[in-house]
C-alpha cells in the first residue's frame, strides 16, 4: 500500500521535509538496533548460568558501570531482547514500539500488521499506535475519548479539578454546553444546595461553642435587635414571633431556590408553585395592612384562601 504524503509544516517545502523525515528515520533505526544488540550481549553473557534475580542484577549493574551506560536502562533492554526473539523483531518498527508491545501476548502478530497513523496518513508503527494495541493511553490523543480520558488523568486531584473547571466555566460556549445537559444542571444545583447546607451548619455550630469558649456573659445592650432601634426586651411577643417567622421563612427560601430547575418542570408543577406564590403574596399583603392600619380583618378573598388551605 502506498504511503500517504506526510504533512509539511509552514516554511518547508515537500522535498526538504521528506529528506528531514528519512534522515530521523535513518538514526531511530540505528538507535533501535544498538538498543536491541545491548540488550543481545546481556541476554548472552547469562545464558546457560543458573543465577538469582540479585545476582543477574549484579552483573548487569557491573557491566554497565564499566560501559557507561546507566544500569537501569541496560536492565530494560535486556527484558525486551528476551521478550524479542531476533527472528520476531521488525527492523523497520523502532525499539520503542517493540518495548510498548513486549508484553502483549499477540506482540508477534501485532508487529507484522501495521496500523494507520492518524497523523501522517501512512501504515507505520508509532508509539501512540502502539499504546493503544496494548490498551494503554497514547501519549498524544487523537480523538474525543482519548483526550477526555487524558484529561480525567491529569485532573485526578480534587484541587486541580476544581481549579481547571472554574477557568473552563469562564469560556461562554463551555458555559453554554455544560447548562445544555440536563445531568448537568442537576449536579450543579445539587452541589450549590450542599454548599449552603454545609455553610449553615458551620454557622450553627459556630454559635453553639461561642459561649462555653467565651465564658462572657452577653451584655444586653449589644444583643442584637429585630428592627432597627427595637430591642429583644422592648419587643412584644407576637412581634418577635412574626419576626422570628419571616427570618425562617427567609432562610428555607435561601437553602431552597437554588435547586430549583424550571425548565426541567411540567407546566402543572409550575402553576402549583406560582399558586402558591399568589397565596403567600396575599398574606404578606394582610400582614402589611395590619402593621399599617392597626386593623387585622381579612377581606373576602384571603378568607376563601384559608378556606382552601383548611380544606
């Protein structure tokens, strides 16, 4: 099959990108080969002695002190000789993708067929294709899913997650997609209406300590006031009770609204709660006119009210 043309990038012509191509290609096929020979001389100096894991160790780490060559590395290309009989190996797959599919167990029928490189076009073993024959992640995704998972990868940390989507949220059209989803929008009321939940109960816990850590007694001139200029002590008691009533009913509607999702709702759920929104408004309405007027009678239309919620 014919090789598909390689990509040129900006300021290169065709001709001068290929002979850069073929010259890298040259040197990795070299490296490869001095790679594997290393790996050859090891897998000869221990053939046919019966040594121990330490001493097979001790041999590679002498020998490649006295080479110059890092122990660990020489270690490495000794496996990956044993995994590559010479017979099984491709001299046109570099050493790297020998060593991604050295322990795959189809490793000899995965090297004679060579996948599609998504990059240049061609039928060539790279390192990417070759972690994904093994199941691995590719080191460049190449797709939605690859780069997703990438992503996950990367974001493992809570911390990092969270800072990542708080720049992402910024972009209008992440902004948009995200809200799009209905799941979405669920998890972020869900995740708001704990935040909240959480701030209250820190704020409770907070007053509960405050005295017994103190240990002052609280001086009845800063206690704090309902209403501007009113004290606990001078107010009557229906007046705090119905202060006390619309600080709670405050609260709920605080911990409450912000999960609200409208546009997931039917068009009976929204006329439920917009009834009793009319309902609520018409009590304000009469707490108004009693506060004002000094006249607590209700007219016809909030008795009928009442009437229903008794009903």
């Amino acid at each position: 099959m014919a090789a598909t043309a390689l990509t040129v990038p900006t300021g290169y012509t065709k001709a001068e990108w290929e002979k850069y191509v073929r010259m890298g290609r040259k040197l990795i096929k070299q490296i490869s080969n001095i790679q594997f020979d290393l790996g050859d001389i090891v897998v000869d100096m221990l053939d046919g002695r019966d040594r121990g894991h330490g001493e097979v160790a001790e041999v590679i780490e002498l020998y490649a002190h006295q080479i110059g060559i890092n122990a660990d590395t020489l270690h490495l290309h000794y496996l990956i000789a044993q995994r590559w009989p010479k017979d099984k190996r491709r001299e046109d797959v570099p050493y790297t993708v020998h060593e991604v599919l050295a322990y795959s167990p189809q490793r000899f029928s995965l090297i004679r067929n060579a996948p599609r490189d998504p990059f240049t076009g061609e039928h060539r073993w790279t390192v990417n294709e070759a972690k994904r024959a093994a199941a691995r992640s590719p080191a460049t995704p190449t797709n939605r899913q690859e780069r997703l998972d990438k992503a996950r990868h990367l974001l493992s940390n809570d911390e990092d997650a969270a800072e990542a989507v708080g720049e992402l949220i910024s972009r209008p059209d992440v902004r948009a997609r995200v809200v799009a989803d209905q799941r979405n929008r669920h998890m972020l009321r869900q995740a708001q209406f704990e935040h909240w939940r959480e701030v209250d109960r820190g704020s409770e816990e907070a007053e509960e300590l405050l005295p017994a850590e103190s240990g002052v007694e609280e001086d009845p001139a800063r206690a704090p006031e309902p209403v501007p200029g009113l004290g606990y002590q001078q107010a009557p008691m229906e007046i705090l009770q119905l202060i006390g009533t619309f600080a709670s009913f405050f609260v709920s509607l605080q911990r409450i609204i912000p999960a609200i999702h409208a546009q997931d709702y039917t068009e009976d759920t929204k006329a439920a709660v917009l009834e009793n929104v009319a309902k609520a408004r018409s009590f304000l309405d009469w707490c108004e006119s009693a506060i004002t007027t000094g006249s607590t009678d209700m007219d016809q239309a909030l008795a009928r009210l009442l009437e229903d919620e008794g009903e």
